[in-house]
C-alpha cells in the first residue's frame, strides 16, 4: 500500500511538509492483522516501524519463556527498533499487533539519514526511547517488586485502557504468556481478582470492573 500523504499528516503534523514529503516518497504503510509479525526476533532489521493506527505489542522470547516488554500506541516506534538503526545484529525481540494496525515502514536507510537531516524526526525518535525506556523500568520494577496479582492487575488494566471498551477478549494462556507465567497460576490470580470483584469473567470476556 502506497503512503498516504493526508494519512502522515493526521497522524505525524509535527513533522513538517518537506520531511512528510520525503516520507511519502521512500516509505510505505501497510496494514497487519491481529498477531501478523511487523517484527520478528531473529531477523534482521529492514524498516523503522511507526504506529499509525491500533496497537501493537513488544515482547521477547528467551529460552522458550516469552514476557511482554511494552506496549506501542498511535505516532510511536520501538526503542529497540531505534537501537537497530546503527546495528546490523539480528533483532532480539517480535511485535504483534493486538487489533487490525496501519504501520509506517521507513527503510532503515532513509531513518538514519532523517535523524540527522530533521530535528522533528530525531525529537520523535529521543521522545520514542525516553518513553519506552521507562516502559521497561517499570516491567522490571513490577517483576522484582510486585507479587503476580498487582502484575496481573496492572496488565489488564493497561490492555484495558489501550482498548478503551471496558471488555477484553484475551486467553489466561495468552495472559500466561505475556506475564512469563504458566496459564494455571493466571487462572488462579483471576479467579482472586474475581472474588474481590475486580474483574468479571465470561467464557474468554474479561470485564473490568
């Protein structure tokens, strides 16, 4: 799918009319389904990513143990994706998306050279790491500090803002996954969220209370 100037500038105005110009040109934007990889661990980084509609999910994969990173919302990219502008390791983490997204996929290349030809780009990009930087202390903050129940709750209550529906449609496996937990100890953490009626739960609907 072609890039859409009237698309860039709804959801990028800081970034100018020449840069968006430049970006319409080199760039494209496609849309990814539910689960679809944007990034996979392991490959080689072609694209900076950016979030244009929808959300996405970042997480690694270590030994078998999967656990969730953080998320990535509308007008952000990936501070690992930053990290791999100037490397050509392969790529130690995968991102989903969490609904049908639209992505901004900017070559590598021309990232790299936007960094340092447009200071709203590189902004974008200092702001994209201070963000998730402290996306990843906290996720690390809440593994050594936090018992699984307060994890768990803040998690669903996270999912739950960045769907804004009040209703989540999520597997305790899924749950488990992202946690770096097993799925019998989330449903037993839900089932105490339920009885202090924090949660409501139905079949695979989660309702926050």
């Amino acid at each position: 799918m072609e890039t859409d100037i009237h698309i860039l500038q709804n959801c990028l105005p800081d970034f100018g009319k020449e840069l968006l110009i430049e970006i319409e040109k080199f760039s494209t934007v496609k849309t990814f389904a539910v689960d679809d990889f944007i990034v996979k661990q392991g490959q080689l980084a072609r694209y900076l990513p950016i979030v244009l509609e929808g959300h996405v999910k970042a997480y690694s994969n270590e030994d078998g143990l999967q656990f969730l990173l953080y998320y990535i919302t509308p007008k952000e990219s990936c501070i690992f994706s930053f990290v791999h502008l100037f490397s050509q390791q392969p790529i130690d983490f995968s991102a989903v998306p969490e609904e049908e997204t639209k992505i901004l996929l900017i070559p590598i290349e021309k990232a790299k050279e936007w960094t340092l030809k447009y200071p709203s780009f590189n902004n974008m990009i200092i702001n994209g790491f201070q963000k998730h930087y402290n996306d990843l202390l906290e996720t690390t903050k809440q593994i050594i500090c936090y018992k699984l129940e307060d994890r768990l709750w803040n998690y669903l209550k996270t999912k739950n803002e960045n769907t804004g529906s009040g209703e989540l449609s999520i597997t305790h496996k899924n749950i488990a996954d992202d946690l770096g937990t097993s799925r019998e100890v989330i449903s037993r953490v839900m089932r105490k969220l339920e009885l202090d009626n924090k949660i409501f739960q139905e079949g695979r609907k989660i309702k926050i209370r």
